[in-house]
C-alpha cells in the first residue's frame, strides 16, 4: 500500500507500520521525500549511531540543512518532532547492539540509564565513526609527511592548545622537534615566520576554525610547505587550504564536544610514524618508560 506522501498530511508512526525500525521506514518512503528531507533521511540511515544523541542542530549541520528541514522531517514520518524520531533512533540502536553482542549479553550501553553513559556512548560511536571515515592511502600519507618534514608547524587555538602540545610531546619522543603556535600572542604568531617549504605545517580546529588557523594554513600554503588539517568539520574552512586532510567526530551530549576521537587520532598519528621503524625509536621509547 502506497504510504502518504511526505509534503501532505503526517503519515501515521513507525509503531503503527508494521513495527518497522527507523531505517526500514525511512527507506520504504525515501521517494517521497523532498531533496532537503532526502539529505537527512541518508544521514540518519548512515550514522544512525550518531543520531542517538545529536541535537536537532548538530544533525542539520551533518546534513547540511537546517534545524527547520529536521523538524519538518520528523513530523513528515509521524512523530510530533525531532526527540520522538530521536527515540526511535535509540530504540533501534539499542536493539541492533544488544544482537551484535548475543542474545544474553545485552548493548554495550543502556540509553536509559544516565546521561554518565550516554556521553561514554557518544565517544564510543565517534571513534567509529572516525575510523570509517579513513582510509588506508590517506593515513599512509600523513605518516608519511610527518615523517618526511625538515621543520613541524603545529597550530592549535583555546581548547585545541592542549592536543597541539600532546603531539609535540609525542613526537620529541620520536626525536622530532616540532614547534606550537597556540596563542595569538606575537613571540607565539611569530613562530609562523620559519615556516619554508620544508616544512610540514600541521592545524587542529573544532567548528569555526580561529582566525590564526586560518592564517597559518594561508601561509603555508603560500610559501610552499606541506599542510595538514585535524577537523572535525567537512566543509572546515582550514580543511579547505589544506593538501592532507583528517577528519573526527565530535558528537556529543554534554555541553561541550567530545574530544575522544581527536585524541586518538593524535595518538595513532604518533604511533605511525613510531612503527614505519621501530628499531630507530626503540631506545629512546625504553629509556622513556624507565623514567
């Protein structure tokens, strides 16, 4: 039977369609959505994880629309708006992890039980998320530059000061000085003056990009240097002067973002070019551990 178009009346809930989950309904009525709905319908089939615990905001940033289109969206499935579809998400989320992990194991996380867990659960889903969104090629060739640079340039502004500072920790371990501008103070910008084509010019940014980050990867770019952006923005201003790219998700339901899957990145990216020769770093790494 053919269902009731998404720009007339409501169609009735998914309860009350043969109790499909979310997915299954969206794709049974993807035709009739309009190419803004179509957007977040993908979306949420996509990342139906993330969806969990998104706000009616952050999934219209996702998708590329507006809060509005979401609403519209939800209300165009049956819901009275965006928290029921969410609800739905989580049920059918709930349902699809306690299967993956047996019959009597049950999920990983219960969204019902704290907004503690559901805050573990969203940085458990954006390291996944984060995952998917590598690949090996463009992994290779990040080491691969970080490797390979005379001189490291590492930018990060306010809370991305910190993560800008753990990887020059990390990469001193490995014996490769690497400087931070991570203040808009003038010894700190003026850092940015040694920047050469040598270098590898690596910026963090979360959301809008500082406009120091900005600068820096204008700079690079202009004198030639290799240019690496950690974002977790896809359409990041900063990602869109830099020649390497690697993108995080920073879902979260706390009123700040979650920086799990940003760390993990800064780790992994270390540990590349740890393993690209491990015989080379091994006594340095040893006599570090022994401290």
């Amino acid at each position: 039977m053919k269902r009731t178009a998404a720009t007339s009346e409501p169609a009735a809930p998914i309860e009350a369609a043969g109790h499909q989950t979310l997915s299954a309904y969206i794709q049974a009525r993807f035709d009739e959505f309009s190419r803004s709905q179509k957007d977040v319908a993908q979306y949420i089939v996509d990342h139906l994880d993330e969806v969990a615990f998104q706000t009616a905001e952050e999934l219209a940033r996702r998708a590329n629309t507006s809060s509005s289109t979401v609403v519209r969206f939800s209300q165009a499935l049956g819901f009275e708006g965006y928290p029921e579809l969410q609800q739905a998400a989580i049920e059918e989320y709930r349902s699809t992890a306690a299967e993956q992990n047996g019959n009597g194991g049950g999920q990983l996380f219960d969204f019902d039980h704290s907004e503690f867990e559901a805050s573990l659960a969203a940085d458990h889903a954006n390291v996944e998320e984060t995952v998917k969104a590598l690949t090996r090629e463009r992994v290779e060739a990040c080491v691969s530059a970080l490797a390979g640079a005379q001189r490291v340039m590492i930018v990060g502004m306010d809370q991305l000061a910190f993560f800008a500072s753990y990887l020059r920790h990390l990469l001193a371990l490995l014996d490769i000085r690497a400087e931070v501008v991570a203040s808009p103070r003038q010894d700190s910008i003026t850092r940015l003056s040694r920047v050469d084509e040598d270098s590898l010019v690596i910026c963090f940014s979360a959301g809008k990009a500082h406009p120091i980050v900005i600068r820096a990867m204008k700079l690079a770019r202009h004198r030639r240097a290799r240019t690496l952006a950690i974002t977790d923005a896809t359409l990041s201003e900063v990602g869109e002067h830099a020649e390497l790219t690697l993108y995080y998700s920073s879902n979260s339901p706390s009123f700040s973002r979650s920086n799990t899957a940003l760390l993990s990145l800064v780790q992994s990216l270390a540990h590349g070019v740890y393993a690209r020769d491990k015989g080379a770093y091994k006594d340095r790494i040893r006599a570090f551990k022994l401290k």
